[in-house]
C-alpha cells in the first residue's frame, strides 16, 4: 500500500499529474449546468483530500531526505557535533532552546532576545 500512495504522489506532484487533477477539475465543471452538482462537489471535496495527502507525503520525503543528507554532512566533518542529529525528534521546546543555543554560540543573537 505505501508503495502506491509514493506512486501516486510522485506522479501528482509533478507537471503530468497536475494536468491531470486540472483535467478532472475541467470535466467536473462542465457537468455542474447539467445537473450533476451534488456529484462534482463530492468529486471535488475527494481531490482535495488527495491532493492534501499527496502535499504531506511529499513534504515527508522531502524533509525526510534532507535530514538524512545534513546529518551526513555533520557525521563527515570531524569538528562538528554530532549532539544535533535527531534534533527533528525532540520536543519543540527541546528544539527552541538549541537552536537558541546555537545562535547565541554563532554570535546572530544576543541571549534572551529573540
């Protein structure tokens, strides 16, 4: 199952896919005059849903991926620390006060000011 829902966001996430969604989107308004109202609302409630997931898994992915590149980067350079990587894990307050830290350590804020 997650293969096809990778599937399907691939393909909707890219220029073929969203023709196709403009395509759908096309038909249905041309069936609202003859009375299908009640059929392109819900086709058109669905596709919203979809392309709301199709945004989530791609995000996930993405960001997945991109964690998963930085935190390389971090383990190849001896100088840095490797206390960040898994930092996406946290708690959002765990968060906060690190990347304070960091930006204090870096000189781009003065402590408490934010």
């Amino acid at each position: 199952m997650n293969k096809l829902l990778f599937q399907s966001a691939d393909f909707l996430s890219r220029p073929p896919g969203f023709y196709f969604v403009l395509v759908l989107m096309v038909i249905c308004t041309a069936l609202v005059p003859l009375g299908w109202t009640d059929v392109v609302t819900y086709a058109l409630s669905v596709a919203a849903i979809v392309i709301t997931g199709v945004v989530l898994i791609q995000g996930y992915r993405d960001t997945a991926a991109l964690h998963a590149k930085l935190d390389e980067l971090i383990i190849a350079l001896e100088q840095t620390r490797n206390d960040v990587i898994g930092l996406e894990h946290r708690d959002p307050k765990q968060i906060k006060k690190v990347l304070a830290s960091l930006e204090h350590e870096a000189g781009c804020i003065q402590p408490g000011k934010r």
